[in-house]
C-alpha cells in the first residue's frame, strides 16, 4: 500500500510540474536533491563507525551487558509476556541500548530479530501478539540520549552548534516513549475488557 502511494505521489507531481510547465525546476531539484543525498549519507557514515565502534568498544569492555542489565527489570515488566531468558529479551534489550544512542541504523537488525523470536513465543500466528506491538510502539518512539543521526546532519550544514538539540531531544523522545507506553496499555486493557464482556 506504501508502494502505491509513492508512486501516486510521483507521477501526480511530475503530471503537476507538466501541466504548469515548471519540468526544468523539476530536474534540478531531483539532481541537487541526488547529489545532497550522496554528501549526506558520506557524511552520515563517519559519524556512524564512529559511534558503532564505541558500542563496540562498549560491548567488548562488558558496558553494555551492564546496561542491559540495569534495564532488565523495567523492560520484563513492560514485556509480561516473554520470558526473561528467552533471546527475544536480549534482543529487544540490545535495540533498545542501541536506539538510546541514537544509532537507528544498528537497532534495526535487532529489531527484526526480536520480532522474529517473539512470533516464535506467538507460535508463528499472524496476529500481533501484545509483545510485538509493546515493542512496536516503543521502537518507533525510541528513548534517545545522543541523536548521532541528526547531529551528523547538522554537522554536514556547518551549524553553529550541532549538539545543542540533545536536551531538547531527550524531553521529546521521553515524552513519546512513555505516551506510546500509555497508549499501548489503554488500549491493550480496552480489549481485554471488550473481551470478557
């Protein structure tokens, strides 16, 4: 579905840029925009070994089973469902720690790995079970303590003060996080009651 509304979008803007004879605007922003996004991303994957490799310094000193650790108790609380030595807690842990840091591109595999060990624990069902959508909803909020991300965009447009938005950053990602939260169990306890009416 995602597909069809990008492609409608496309071709309805290209039939726009026609139509109001602004094809040539078109072009050099669709060239400008391609070669932004190659300054980019070159500039994004500095930043990114950088911080991978401090994770990976992280991991390999043991920081990062600490961390894990110290949220254990909160996050088996949150995911009543799996166990606490099932792999699909160390996984949701290790995205967590990872989206923490803002290092969306090393959760992501973590993620789908959750995900994947936690339809095992829904015994392959399609349906959603309450865990994977718990973890849904906190993944795309996302605690984060450092956005490396959009430091590194801000780095690559010379701003004046790149990582002036880490306060600023932690509040809203605090925020969404515990709203999802919020959310998730109203309407998780909405369709328990609606089932045992």
């Amino acid at each position: 579905m995602v597909n069809i509304i990008w492609v409608f979008m496309f071709v309805f803007g290209l039939l726009f840029a026609a139509i109001n004879g602004t094809m040539d605007e078109v072009n050099k922003v669709l060239f400008k925009s391609a070669q932004e996004a190659v300054v980019i991303c070159i500039g994004l994957i500095s930043i990114l070994v950088f911080w991978l490799g401090l994770m990976n310094i992280a991991k390999t000193a043991g920081l990062l089973d600490k961390l894990t650790g110290l949220f254990r108790p909160v996050v088996s609380r949150i995911f009543p469902e799996v166990p606490k030595d099932h792999p699909a807690m160390g996984y949701i842990l290790s995205n967590m720690v990872a989206n923490l840091f803002g290092l969306g591109n090393a959760a992501t595999p973590m993620g789908i790995k959750a995900m994947e060990e936690m339809k095992r624990l829904n015994n392959d069902r399609v349906e959603a079970s309450r865990s994977m959508i718990t973890f849904l909803a906190i993944n795309t909020s996302s605690l984060t303590l450092i956005p490396t991300t959009v430091i590194a965009i801000r780095m690559n447009y010379e701003s004046a003060s790149p990582t002036e938005i880490v306060g600023t950053t932690i509040i809203a990602t605090a925020c969404s996080t515990i709203s999802a939260i919020l959310i998730d169990r109203y309407f998780y306890t909405r369709r328990v009651r609606k089932r045992r009416l």
